[in-house]
C-alpha cells in the first residue's frame, strides 16, 4: 500500500485527519502546513487544496490506481474511512446516522465554535453583538450534544467512529485553545465532558492530536 501523505497542522480541523490515520493505522507521511506563516497559499500547496486550508491529503494510488487528492476534512474522514474499512459501520442505519453527525460538526460546530474562538479571544476588537451571538449558539450546541450523548459511550451506536474523531478535537479546543471554560460553563455539560473524557484518551487519538503540532 502507498503511503498516504498528509498536509496538515494540529488545530482542531486538522487533527480530525491526523485521528483517524492513526486509529486506523493507515500508513502515511505528514507534511506540516504553518497557516501562521501563511504557507496554505504556497502555489504547492494550492494544487493539492485550491481553497487553501488544512487538512488535505493525497492518495498516491487512488481507486483508479492514480493519485487522488482530497480537500475538506469530512471528505477526507469518510474517504480514510471507506479505505480502512474501519468507523464507519456498513449499516445503512449507523452509517446514516454517523454521516448525520459528521455533517453536524462540519456544517455547525467546526463554524460555531471557531467563530466563538475568533471573537471572544483573537479578534483585534470586541463586537458584543458577536460575542453574545456565537456564545449563545456554542451553547446551544452543546446542549444538542449533550442531550444526544445521555446514555451513550459514542455518538453513534455505542462505537467509536469518525463523528467522534470530527467533534472531539472541537470541543477540546473551547479549553485549550480559547480558554472558555468560565465562559461556557462547560462542567454543565456533564455528558459531553465525559465522552470528551473518553475519546480523548484513547492512545491512538491522542497520538492523532500531536501530529503536525508547532511548538
């Protein structure tokens, strides 16, 4: 098997492809993209991903036994997925329902929750009606994840999948990245801190989260 090779750097979005390689130990090589020093915009780097963000990967030997390059993280997750044969159950049910919750991340907390991060701690002024408008929907997000995970180990059926290698990383970052525990309360959400907790943990997902790192 050609090694796959990884375009990355360890924020929350790319540590969802950095995840999901590692658990499902595809080989790959990773290559760090430094989006502080703008090196997403390189003319390299715009051939693999010509939306110029992290992750990208390329498959050297595609379905068609060609190179295939992949932008978009959720594509990505479900392309790694579909290779490996692994967190994405083949039935329709659970696969329905993992894809839900994948597309749940991508379309709302991945944006949701970095546009917290923008405006609560890096935005060179403070606009309240933004402070309070995705405080507000961070919040309510939480709670949709938190009533939803009453019960369960996983997001989907009780088995870890790549909706949660999607969303851990995601509601790790409110802490450690944008400080917000004060602001979101975020011990409220007792059933999310302890998936959290879970997924976190394990060996091969917290490996994930350290490749492409910048120190």
């Amino acid at each position: 098997m050609s090694r796959l090779q990884l375009y990355s750097m360890a924020t929350p979005n790319g540590q969802k492809a950095s995840i999901a390689l590692e658990e499902m130990e595809l080989p790959y090589d990773a290559h760090t993209i430094n989006i502080g020093k703008g090196e997403q915009f390189s003319e390299e780097f715009l051939k693999i991903n010509p939306n110029s963000k992290i992750p990208a990967l390329v498959d050297p030997s595609g379905p068609d036994g060609n190179p295939l390059a992949i932008m978009e993280s959720g594509a990505i997750l479900i392309y790694l997925a579909e290779k490996s044969g692994k967190f994405l159950s083949q039935d329709p049910r659970l696969r329905s329902e993992t894809l839900q919750w994948l597309f749940f991340q991508v379309g709302s907390v991945g944006p949701m929750f970095g546009q917290f991060g923008h405006f609560t701690r890096y935005a060179p002024e403070k606009v309240p009606y933004a402070i309070e408008r995705y405080t507000k929907e961070t919040k309510r997000l939480l709670g949709v994840l938190d009533k939803h995970l009453h019960g369960r180990s996983y997001l989907v059926g009780n088995e870890y999948s790549i909706a949660d290698m999607a969303t851990a990383p995601w509601v790790a970052c409110l802490s450690e990245f944008y400080q917000a525990s004060g602001v979101l309360e975020l011990s409220t959400y007792k059933n999310v801190q302890q998936w959290s907790e879970r997924v976190l943990l394990r060996p091969k997902t917290a490996r994930g989260r350290k490749v492409c790192a910048i120190s």
